[in-house]
C-alpha cells in the first residue's frame, strides 16, 4: 500500500512542484519564455518555459523534496476529511449492524471496529495487538468487519467465520483463522473448524444463506465511503486508523475515545 501511495505522488510531484514554481519565482523562470502580444495580453512560449523550469528544478532539487511533502499533507487532510463525514454518516452500519460479530466486552465503553482479511499479515500483527490491549483494559468493544479482498481462500474464510456464528464458535473460529501461519485455502479452513468444535457439515449449509454475502456488501460499501485502501483498517472514536496498529497507539486511541 505504501509502494502504491508513493508511485502516486511520483506521478503528480512534478505537477505540484512546476505549478508551485510558476508563482514562488516568477521573475526567474517566467521573463525569458514570455512576451508581450500587440493586443497586450502575455503569450507564454511553452518549449521555453519547460526548459526553464527543468533548469530550476536541476538546480533547486529540495523543491522536489516539499512539493511531495505539502502533497501528502493535502492528501492526508482530504482522506481525513472523508473519512470523518464517512464515520458520522454510516454510524449505524459501523457501530449498530446487528449481523456484524462482536468480540471484547460486548458493554465495553469503547467501541474498535476492525476491517479484517484473514490471510493478512498485517491483520494478524494488529490480531495480537487488540488481544493484549483489550484483555487488560476488559472495558473494549470489538465490531469485526470482514473485508477478503486477498483472493477466494479470504472470501471461503470470511464467509465460514460469519457462518459459524449459527454455531456459537465466532469467537473461537476468528482466533483459530487469525493464529494459523499456514496458507489458506478451503480444505485447511475447514480443518481449522473442524479443530474448534464446529460441525463442517452444518457450516458449509449455513455458508449458502444469501444474509453473509450482503454483510460482507456492506461492509464493502462502509469501507469505500471511509477510504479504505487495504486491510486491516480500523474506527477507534471519531478516528479512521488505516494500517497495522501497535498496542501503545491502540491505548492512547482508546484513551482518547473515552474523552469523547
């Protein structure tokens, strides 16, 4: 995701940087490309003018450097601004769907929704984040989201762990799907539902209800409107945290969220 973000900005740091150039240094850039019509407006010669914005950009290189920093931070502002109109408009799908699993203290006074992908390391990373922090606050909700955008294995294991809810074994399946080093794929799921206590036969029926597919729709769509790039994601509060999280960020989100 980070490799993406930066060929991104590659691609429009030149842009930002030449549009800044054209009003930080007028006089040394625009006068030798720029002439005067008889009717009076200014007829800029464009072969010029790139030559002599190349010229400066060779020799001013650090302009590079703080267009693709002031973009990130435009960008950054922007995603966050999105993400907080997206929190406070599907509050309900976030906090409320009563179809979406629930882990933690189901009364906790703080509320982590976790867009989650099961073959996703930096989800399993974040996994074992949550686990400590939760388990010695004991005041923490959990809302999991399931989001498998990492192939069929991550939609089987999604779909399986919504499943087995009709079972009473969420709790037990999540944690076995998230602890499990080895690849995914159908058979090893249900190996590892089989190893918690789960009838297969019954959670391959119970795979079919039609419900799961328009959960998981629904969680595509929230996390769309949030600008969810990749997994795990996660809402603490009013905060959109993409990315792996480390358990001394995750207390001070928590802390925060409890101020309101």
């Amino acid at each position: 995701m980070r490799s993406v973000l930066l060929v991104t900005i590659g691609g429009l740091v030149a842009i930002g940087a030449i549009a800044a150039l054209q009003w930080t240094a007028p006089s040394r850039i625009l006068s030798p490309a720029v002439a005067a019509t008889p009717a009076g407006p200014m007829a800029i010669d464009k072969a010029a003018l790139g030559k002599a914005m190349r010229e400066y950009i060779l020799a001013n290189p650090e302009v590079l450097v703080e267009a693709m920093q002031e973009l990130e931070k435009k960008q950054e502002s922007e995603r966050s601004n999105v993400a907080q109109k997206a929190i406070k408009d599907y509050e309900g799908e976030l906090y409320r769907d009563s179809e979406s699993p629930i882990g933690g203290n189901p009364n906790g006074n703080v509320t982590i929704v976790e867009f989650n992908d099961y073959q996703c390391p930096y989800c399993k990373r974040a996994y074992s984040a949550i686990q400590q922090v939760s388990k010695a606050d004991g005041n923490v909700k959990i809302v999991y989201k399931d989001l498998p955008i990492l192939g069929e294995a991550s939609k089987i294991a999604a779909v399986a762990a919504l499943a087995s809810r009709n079972q009473g074994k969420h709790s037990a399946f999540h944690s076995a799907l998230m602890e499990n080093t080895a690849r995914l794929d159908k058979a090893r799921i249900m190996e590892i539902a089989n190893s918690v206590g789960i009838d297969v036969a019954k959670l391959e029926t119970d795979m079919q209800d039609p419900k799961i597919q328009r959960l998981i729709e629904r969680n595509m769509a929230v996390a769309t409107a949030l600008g969810v790039r990749g997994t795990p994601a996660f809402v603490i509060g009013k905060n959109f945290v993409p990315g792996a999280i480390e358990p001394e960020q995750l207390r001070a989100l928590i802390a925060e969220a409890r101020k309101g």
